[in-house]
C-alpha cells in the first residue's frame, strides 16, 4: 500500500479526466496509488481511465455515492495510507503537488492542509492567477468561504498559513488524524465525513472538528493547482446585495438546500460558543429565504429530522474538545 493515496470522485468528468487524472498519475512524489470513484459514467469517464490510465484502481460501487459517502468508502477501504490527497473531477495538480503537501505533515500536529489553487479556464483551456482558494475562512457568525477566491495573486495570504479549515477540492489529510475524529452512529458505522452533511459544507465540518480535537490546518503556497470551480461565492459576497441574489438563484436547487441545512448544523456541531453575531447573520439569511428562496424551505422537514442527532454530535464533539475558546477564536476571520 502506499504512503499517499490519491482520491477524486469521477461524476461524467470524460472532458477534465486527460489533465486532471494524468496530474494525479505524473506526481513528482511516486510512494503514491490512485483511485477514482465513479458516481456517474454516462460519458464513459470509467472506461477512459481503464484504458488510459491502467495503473488507477477504479471502484465503481454502481450508484452515486455523492462527494461524502463515496470518500469515506475510500478512507475505510485503504487503511495502510498515510495521507489521502484529495482531488476534484475538474482540479488538476502541478507535478510537485504532493511533494510540498508532505512537508508540512512533518509537524505532527497537522492535520489537514491545503494548497494555492486557482481558476483554471476549460474553455480556453488556460491557467489564470485569479485565485480559487487558500483555505477556508471562517467567522463567528457561521460564514464560511474560501480565502482569497475571485481575487488576483498577490502573494498576499504566502505568510498566512495558519487555517481554520482546508477546502474539500484539494485537501490532504493525514489518516491517524481522520481516525481520532471519526464518529460511530447508533447502526455502529463509523463515518469521516459527515454522512448527515451529504454535499456542502462536510469539508469545514472535518477540519473544524479536527481543530477541536487538537490539530491544525495548515496552507501550503508552494503546492499548486488549477481548478475549473463550477459553484463559486458570489464576488462581492453580501455587500452586492443585488449581484449576490442574482448569484444565488444561478446555483443548483440541491446546493441551496444543502447550503441552508448544513451550514446551521456546521454552527451546531462546531462552535465552542454561542455567538451573538451567528443570530444576527442567521435572522438576516431566514428573511432572505422567506423573500427570495421559499423553495429551499423545502429541506425544513429533512432539517427538523436530522436536528436532534446534530445536538448529539455537538455534545460528543464538545465533550472531547482539546483547545480552549480562545484558541478556536485565534483561527476565526
């Protein structure tokens, strides 16, 4: 088994498979294996990657298990890996990537870490240095987003490498850290990600509970990648009211849904304390869906079920706690 395992879910991904799949294969660091998951291969992505790429191990589980269950399938198959690098269908790596991810993993204390990713164009199939993540940024009242997104390259977050969380796209993990954090539901399973959380929000959820398990999260800018990020923040964030509404609308249903549940659970489980500005921020969001999204009230009965086991979470995650409030509030933007 190797020392890293390379993990990318595959969703009818054929068009990014040639630069992301050879990326993960051409690493300049070779104590690694590669596996994809196939969720959707209605474009034959499986069948490419065989034939081009036979040195990838390829698990097709016959369903789409969706970014949460389809990796945490991988984490509890390969139990002999080290680190898992993570790497989205549409992200490709430069070829030292995971060499300079591993140097930072020499301080045990490091859990997670994220490289400088930026857009990349697929349509002019062109690198930008217009930045799509450098971690995620996180603040007490319950927003989240990924750091430096939508803005040029400035070098201005090189010297700023402690994270609060590492973005899910492009994440490394180290697998002892994983094991601490894991959680046993009541069928006896263990789940890494939040299997609850499905898609949106898992990735802040596992680095915010190895951060309350003691760990750090780390940024690494000397490890690049390019990544061709379909739902983006809105760039002027809340501050373009009119532009973040017409953003919004512009993403998927089930994103909103997902977005609107697990956010508040993410706040739920996570946070040492109750913060005034969470309340704040959440009264502002509740009059935005009752005025502009009824739609996503939809997901109400799935949140009102899923809430209990939430508070059970949080009173587990708390109970286990190993750095004070004011350690968690050092890491909040």
């Amino acid at each position: 088994m190797a020392r890293v395992t390379l993990v990318q879910m595959v969703y009818n991904a054929k068009k990014y498979i040639p630069l992301s799949v050879a990326s993960m294969v051409n690493q300049t660091y070779k104590d690694i294996e590669v596996v994809c998951v196939i969720n959707g291969n209605e474009d034959g992505s499986k069948e490419y990657i065989a034939q081009h790429f036979p040195k990838v191990t390829i698990i097709d589980p016959g369903e789409n298990l969706k970014f949460v269950r389809g990796h945490n399938l991988v984490f509890e198959k390969f139990t002999n890996t080290e680190f898992f690098q993570l790497v989205n269908d549409d992200l490709w790596l430069e070829p030292n990537y995971v060499e300079e991810m591993l140097k930072v993993f020499e301080d045990t204390s490091v859990a997670a870490a994220n490289g400088k990713i930026f857009n990349y164009n697929y349509t002019l199939n062109q690198k930008t240095k217009v930045l799509d993540t450098t971690g995620i940024e996180y603040s007490k009242s319950g927003g989240g987003r990924s750091r430096g997104q939508h803005q040029e390259d400035l070098g201005q977050f090189d010297n700023k490498r402690e994270l609060i969380a590492s973005d899910g796209s492009s994440s490394m993990y180290r697998r002892s850290a994983l094991e601490e954090v894991k959680y046993q539901r009541a069928d006896g399973s263990y789940e890494y990600y939040d299997v609850d959380f499905e898609m949106y929000w898992e990735d802040v959820d596992l680095s915010l509970r190895m951060i309350n398990a003691g760990y750090s999260c780390r940024f690494v800018p000397s490890a690049v990648g390019y990544h061709g990020r379909t739902a983006a923040a809105s760039p002027g964030g809340y501050k373009k009211v009119f532009a973040f509404i017409k953003h919004h609308r512009s993403i998927a249903p089930w994103i909103r849904k997902g977005n609107y549940k697990n956010h508040i659970f993410l706040f739920i489980k996570n946070s040492p304390k109750w913060y005034p500005q969470f309340f704040v921020r959440e009264f502002f969001y509740q009059v935005f869906v009752l005025l502009i999204e009824t739609s996503t009230l939809k997901v109400l009965p799935t949140f009102l079920k899923q809430l209990p086991l939430m508070w059970k979470k949080r009173k587990y995650i708390q109970k286990h706690r190993k750095i004070s409030v004011e350690q968690f509030e050092k890491l909040l933007s």
